[in-house]
C-alpha cells in the first residue's frame, strides 16, 4: 500500500497517435504502468474480455497486464498513450526511506468521462502529451509534474462517493484543523460544532489518515515548529504561540515528544545541517 503524495514517477514516453482504419496493435510494453486516452473514434480493445472503445474513455493498464487493440474501420482512434514507472518514497520525520516499487495504482481499469470531465481529461492528455521531451530536463520536470497532478485527479475522483454528512463534516474539521492549527483547537469543540460525535470523527480520521483527529493537529502543529526553528531565529515563545501553545513549556514538552528532542537541540542540529559543507 502507498501513499498517493509519496508517489514519484518518471515517464518513459508519451505520445499522441492517430490510427489508420486498418489499425490493430498489441500493448508491447508490460514492464511500465500505461495510460490510453481515447480522443476520437471507436475501436476493441482485448484482455481478459473484449471492451468497446469510444471517445472519452481512459485505459489504465498496471505492469504485466497484456491487451491488444484495433480500431473501427468507419472512425479510426486517436489515442494519447503515457508509458511511466512509478515508486513510492516516504519521507517521514526528516528522514528518506527507500523507495518502493508501486505494482498497481489505485485507479480503475478503464473510466467513461462525459462533458465537462471529458473536456477536463482531453486537456490534461494533450498537455501532457505536449510537453514532454525526451532529454530536456526542463521539459520532463513539467510533464512529471503534470502526470501527478492527473494521477492525482484520478485518485479523488476513485474515491467513493461519500455523501454522508459526517464525512463532510470530517472534511470541514480536517480542513479547520490544517488552516487554523495556531489557534486554540479542542476535537470535542470542533466535532460539536460540526455536529458529528467525537469517537465517529475519531473512526473518520483513523479510517482516512491513520491517526487521531488529536495527533494530526500535534502534526500539523510539529510541522511547522519545525520549519520556524530550522529557517527562522524567532523565540521559542513566539513559535510557541505560532503553533498554537499557549507557552514554551508546553510547547517544548510536546516538541520532545515528537521529535526525540528538545526544540533548542532540534535548532542547533538544523542550523549545522543547513551550513555544512557539501
């Protein structure tokens, strides 16, 4: 299992193709994850079963997997094709870990946009098909990023469709929690306001992040602590505050916890990281 923001990927080619009305083809390349779009046309696609092919459709094919393709005679395919490798590298607590392989994504198999989402995903492919260039260094940061944005887009629309006011409300307090973490947060405060209970939010956060809705605040909270004390030379009181204690105290006590190490000794270590020589 990963992590949809640890992802990183490199893509090995990308290209726009317009088929012939005699065009069929086999997907050659099974070592790499691979996106078909469907601009235009109709067609067969073949794995386990034979999928009807129209404009608007997106394949997603994880490594292994084999197809074969052809196009309808009377309305030839135009496909944008995206041939990728994909790994997860975490990074936790200022520490890399080692990337992991990601033998499959979490995203459909094939998907059916209409209208608006259409015009959305027919963009994105022909953007993305655009700007990469094989050896431009340039070029490849772009379509890299483009391509996480996209996979990012597909992550959230394969989320299920919550329509649950408690998952809304877990949304509104995650999202309170994130903008104002430097006030004086209380969960049983904000799951009241919201109108959920507070072992239900509890479950949400659990289910969704992994953690407490109380340790993703101390999260947040230690997140940023810990860029004011490497980037900044503001007062252990001042950051304090800026992080939502109420005084350096606490706020020293609760570093400690997270980190392993008082926000003094935590500053000290940044600064030397920060000016060593290469």
């Amino acid at each position: 299992m990963y992590e949809a923001r640890d992802l990183v990927v490199r893509i090995n080619w990308t290209f726009r193709k317009t088929t012939s009305s005699d065009w069929s083809d086999i997907r050659n390349n099974t070592a790499v994850h691979s996106f078909y779009w469907i601009h235009e046309g109709s067609g067969i696609f073949h794995t386990d079963q034979a999928y009807p092919v129209s404009q608007g459709m997106l394949f997603y094919m994880e490594p292994g997997l084999q197809m074969r393709m052809k196009s309808a005679p009377e309305t030839p395919l135009t496909i944008s094709m995206v041939l990728f490798e994909c790994c997860s590298l975490h990074h936790c607590r200022s520490q890399w870990q080692f990337p992991q392989s990601v033998q499959r994504l979490e995203i459909p198999f094939m998907a059916h946009y209409l209208g608006e989402k259409a015009i959305g995903m027919d963009h994105a492919f022909s953007e993305l098909t655009r700007t990469w260039v094989p050896g431009n260094t340039e070029s490849e940061l772009e379509s890299s990023a483009l391509l996480l944005r996209l996979i990012a887009r597909l992550h959230q629309q394969n989320k299920p469709p919550f329509i649950e006011p408690a998952y809304e409300a877990y949304q509104r307090i995650k999202s309170d929690i994130e903008d104002h973490y430097a006030d004086p947060l209380h969960i049983g405060a904000l799951a009241k306001r919201h109108a959920i209970s507070e072992s239900y939010l509890r479950k949400l956060f659990m289910k969704h992040l992994h953690v407490s809705p109380k340790d993703y605040l101390t999260d947040i909270r230690m997140r940023h602590a810990e860029r004011y004390l490497a980037y900044t030379s503001y007062t252990l009181r001042f950051i304090a505050n800026a992080c939502g204690y109420h005084d350096e105290f606490h706020f020293s006590k609760a570093f400690h916890k997270y980190k392993g190490m008082a926000p003094a000794a935590f500053r000290k270590t940044s600064k030397h990281a920060n000016h060593s020589d290469p």
